[in-house]
C-alpha cells in the first residue's frame, strides 16, 4: 500500500485521476474501498452527519415500524416488548371506523388528484397565450402567493370565508338563502377541502409546464400551421406532447402522495361533526396512536398505509416507463 | 415565430382567457383583503355580516389586544428562534451532503444518493418518528422540531445539481494550489454558490417558518408554541366554542370576538412572509427548475 500515492490530497476532488502504472492500478483494483477512502476521506467526513441524519430520523423510524408486530409500552423500548403477530392488523382489518376513514382516504384522494394535477396545466396553457411578459409575470407572481402560506393560515382563512357571517354565507345571503355552517357539515367538506388545496397549488404547479411550454421547438408550431392547424389543434398536437414527460413526472409524484392525503390540512380543518367524510387514514391513525395511546395500533395502519403508497408510486413508475416511457429513475 | 393574423376564433379566446386569468387573480386575493378587512372592523358589523372588503365600523381593538398579548410575542420570538436554528442545520447538512453527492469520481457515490432519494417514497410513518423524538428525549427542546427533519431530499437534489453544474477545471486548480476538499468547499466552491445558498435558506426558512405540526406533536408548554400553533389554537377553540353552542357564558361574544382577534393574529403571521415575497418570489423559481432538469 506504500504505492498508493502519498500526496493524495492534492487531488481530493477533481474526477478519478488517469490511469498509473500497472503496480499502483492492481493495487487500486484489490483493495478499491481503501483507496478510495485514502483519497477521499474529506470527503466522506463531510457525508458523515448527513447520513447519521438519515440513519436516525428516516431509516431508525422505518425499523421502529415493528412495534406494529410487537406490543409497545410507553417509557419502554422503542422497538416494542414482545411480539404479537399480525394481531394488529387483525384488529383494524375487522375494525369499521378503519373502512370507513379507508373510503375516505380514497374518495378525498381521487378528488384531489382529479383537479389539482390537470387545472395546473390547464392554467399554464392559458398563460402560456398571455402576450404581454408584464400582465403575465403578474398574474404567475399573484398566483404563487398562496403556495408560500402556512396550512394554518389557510385553514383560518377558509373558516374566516366560510363563517356563518363570512363571504360565501353573505352571497348565499344575497340569493336568499339561509346561512351555512359550512364547516360544521359533513356534505361540505370534501368540496372545501379540495378547493381549498386548489386555491393553494394551482398556480404554483403552472412553474414546471410553463418552463416545459417554452423548450418547444418553434419550428414544430410551424410545420403543424402548414398542415392546416389551427391553434386549438396546435394546442392538442404540439404542445400538450410537448409537456408530456413533465405530466407523467408530476402525475406519478401525485400518486405518491394519494395515500397520505393532505393530513394537517385535514387535521385543522375537520372537527367530530364532520368526521363522516373528513377522517381519513393518518389522521384517525393519529388520534388513534398520539391522542388515545395505541402506538402499536396505529403503527400498523400506518405501515399498511405507507405500503400503499410505496406500492402505488413503484406500480404508476412501472405503468409510465413502458406506456410513454417516461420514469422517476 | 412569425404569428399569422390572429382569427376570430382567436379573439374570442384571448377575451376569455382574460377574463378567467382576472378571475384567477381575484379569487387568489379576495380573502387576504377580506381578512384585512374583517381585522379592522367592528364586531357587531361582522356578527351581522356586512363585512367583505371594506372594514365596517373602523377600529384598532383587536391589533391592540392581539398585540399586547404577552403569548402572542413569545410565540413569534419562538418562530424566530426555531427559524433560525434549523435552518442553519438544515442548510449545513444539506450543503455537505449535496457537495459530496456532486462529485461523480466518488466510490460509493450511487448508494449514497439511493439511501436519500429512497426516503422521498418510503417514509417511518407518524407513529414511529413520534417514539424516537420521544424516547431521544427531544421533546419541548427545539431540536424536536429543527432535527427531523434536517434534509429535504428535493432541496439536496436541487443544490446537487447545481454543484455538478459548477467548471471541475475550478476545482482542480484549487487541488493543484494545495487546497484540500474542506478549503475547496470554503473558499472556491461556497463563494461562487452564494446565489444558491441563499436560495436554500430561503426554501428551508419559509417552510420551518410555516411549520406546525412539529411544534405541535412535540412541545407541551404554552410558553414554547410558535406563532403558527398559537394561531391553530384559536382557530380550532373558536369551533370547538360554536360546536358546543358556547358553553361558557354568553357563547357569541366569544365566537365573535375570536373572529377579529383571528384575523389580526392571520395578518400579523403572514406580514413577514407577504413582505419578503416580492423578493424571494424569483429564488424559488429558478431553485424549482433547477431540481426539475436535473433532479
């Protein structure tokens, strides 16, 4: 090992070095992880506590989802006391507040992706025809805003509007109609949930298809107005393809988050009236575990939940790859 | 582009379009003026709804209560503080990681990327996170709301990309100059990223000054809430109070009372953040793009 060279700090960062001379490359090639630590030790060192981050707080939590097979004790050890098979599993597979936050998870879930992954891009191609750079930049820097909100502030907005004195009630008002306690209904919820998050991510989502809209080579508008197109089949032809990979990329990312529905939102927002159609998985898993004290309980809805998610996101990946080849990694 | 005369057809949708993007605009600001609005008017004028953009019955009560609320200080001194010192780590570990990440020689490199990319579509789950910070004894100390959640995997990929996009004759020179990978990062390296860094602080700022749920899940006392849970326990004790019918006492005061006292608490929580988006505004734009090309 004395060949490996010793003034390796010299050359800490720049790509692999050029090939040396046969002795040195053997060495390199028996013994790669040393001399690649030798190199690069700085290097590693700065990984260090990064991944001593990841470790702790991301890949520990994953292992500490055994105490879903194990009893847990508050004060006790973090992975549980002693195992108990699928007990709790069997436990929420047969428990019917579980199904029902489980139907709502998916109704909210498929409403959510119904209208916040095409309005996003339905906004962009209308900005997109905008001529003016100044009225444009406007309406993109307005349409942003809410996305820099704390979820708190938007839920104490939504109840400010949707009071029994606020906006929407003095417009029920004005038709005639009696106030509302939006709020206070079960058969509300869903709608304001969900316009609610369109209000905060609609704009925001426009970014990556207006950076996509302008990548578009001009020459393809072009040769689609020779053959007859009019802009409304230039739309349809030439660019909605030409934001395709961006779709499918945003559209797997939103599958991902199918599952784990909006859940501070929904924590701030919903109240025991209206759990009919607000609770859903994380948070009756929340109340269940935090508020109540069945850790191992709700861990397990959680692992169910997470596998979920982790099954959906690989199997839209998988579907998009070879439908349009286009693919998260 | 050469642009043809537009048609008719054209006309029409460009006023349409007009009038939905002026629609998307007012709907976007219609409820910040209304809680301005509703902030500075008179409770009677809102218990009998009157009040939608213009303030009824002008008065600075409830800017005067709010804010000589000795919890509501604490709490934003809180947000300051718990801002702060995660950020700081946030964008520490981020940086280190992201530059160790870029350089493509590195053995080891591919795994090191997977164990942070993995963790954007697997996560512990709620439960387990809360008996580790728990049992790590973190509770009611800011690391409990600062340490979990350290790395933001999309901003290290975006801070990734852009260190890749940086010369390696820069680096190589350094090396040749005798700086080692730690002089690299400070002098050559961080200097020419301020751009970057700072749009980094500004992601991690923004979204640890706009969390709540940590605090929430882990702090117990009152004098240890920041701004945004102070504003959730108002919100949420105003409902309770109309569920129950207000129990205690005369329940419409109470509700209506909340209700100005809500929206001036809603103001002065979004007035740091609407006064510094003009400018922060284009930092996330460009940092958006920039984990989109590459990440």
């Amino acid at each position: 090992m004395t060949s490996v060279r010793s003034d390796a700090r010299f050359a800490p960062t720049g790509p692999a070095p050029a090939p040396r001379p046969d002795r040195r490359r053997r060495v390199g090639r028996r013994r790669p992880w040393r001399r690649a630590l030798r190199r690069d030790w700085q290097l590693y060192s700065l990984a260090v506590l990064p991944l001593l981050f990841f470790l702790v707080f991301r890949y520990l939590p994953m292992l500490g989802n055994v105490i879903a097979f194990r009893r847990f004790r508050p004060g006790g050890s973090v992975f549980g006391e002693y195992w108990t098979g699928l007990r709790y599993f069997r436990l929420f597979f047969t428990d019917p507040t579980f199904w029902d936050v489980f139907t709502n998870t998916l109704v909210l879930g498929a409403l959510t992706l119904l209208f916040c992954f095409p309005l996003p891009i339905v906004l962009a191609l209308l900005l997109n025809e905008v001529r003016s750079r100044v009225l444009r930049r406007f309406v993109q820097s307005v349409s942003y805003l809410p996305h820099f909100l704390s979820i708190v502030i938007v839920a104490a907005m939504v109840m400010q509007l949707l009071s029994v004195d606020g906006t929407v009630n003095q417009v029920v008002g004005a038709f005639g109609g009696q106030p509302v306690p939006f709020i206070q209904e079960p058969g509300w919820f869903r709608s304001i949930y969900v316009s609610s998050e369109v209000w905060q991510t609609v704009g925001w989502g426009t970014i990556l298809y207006l950076a996509a809209l302008t990548t578009i080579d001009g020459d393809l508008y072009e040769a689609a107005r020779i053959d007859g197109a009019n802009r409304w089949r230039q739309t349809w032809h030439v660019m909605l393809p030409g934001i395709r990979p961006t779709m499918m990329t945003l559209l797997i990312l939103n599958i991902g988050t199918f599952m784990a529905v909006g859940f501070e939102k929904i924590l701030l927002l919903y109240n025991p009236l209206t759990y009919p159609t607000a609770d859903v998985i994380s948070t009756y898993l929340y109340r269940v575990g935090i508020v109540s004290g069945n850790l191992s309980y709700a861990a397990a809805i959680g692992l169910f939940e997470a596998v979920i998610g982790l099954t959906l996101v690989l199997s839209a990946n998988g579907i998009s790859r070879r439908a349009v080849g286009t693919s998260l990694w | 582009m050469v642009t043809p005369r537009p048609t008719r057809g054209y006309r029409v949708f460009q006023a349409v379009n007009a009038v939905v993007l002026t629609a998307v605009v007012v709907v976007t600001v219609y409820p910040f003026l209304t809680i301005v609005a509703r902030s500075l008017s008179d409770n009677a004028a809102i218990v009998s709804g009157q009040v939608n953009l213009v303030p009824r019955g002008f008065n600075l009560t409830a800017y005067r209560v709010v804010t000589s609320d000795p919890a509501f200080w604490i709490s934003y001194r809180n947000t300051v503080v718990y801002t702060v010192v995660a950020t700081l780590i946030s964008v520490v570990l981020t940086t280190c990681y992201a530059f160790v990440l870029s350089k493509k020689h590195l053995r080891g490199r591919t795994a090191l990327v997977g164990i942070a990319v993995f963790t954007m579509f697997f996560t512990g789950g709620l439960i387990p996170n809360y008996v580790l910070v728990t049992s790590l004894g973190l509770k009611n100390t800011v690391w409990a709301v600062a340490l979990p959640n350290a790395i933001n995997v999309f901003n290290l990929l975006v801070m990734k990309a852009f260190f890749e996009s940086l010369p390696v004759e820069l680096e190589e020179a350094a090396a040749v100059d005798g700086l080692g990978t730690y002089g690299t990062l400070l002098r050559i390296v961080l200097p020419l990223s301020k751009a970057m860094v700072a749009t980094m602080v500004l992601f991690y700022a923004v979204s640890f000054w706009n969390s709540w749920f940590a605090a929430f899940l882990y702090m117990d006392r009152q004098d240890l809430l920041p701004v945004t849970v102070y504003l959730r326990n108002l919100i949420v004790g105003a409902s309770d109070a109309t569920q129950t019918g207000g129990g205690l006492g005369s329940g419409d005061d109470i509700v209506q009372a909340a209700a100005t006292i809500q929206s001036v608490t809603i103001v002065l929580t979004v007035l740091p953040i609407l006064a510094v988006y003009p400018f922060i505004q284009r930092y996330f734009v460009s940092g958006i793009m920039l984990g989109a090309v590459k990440g």
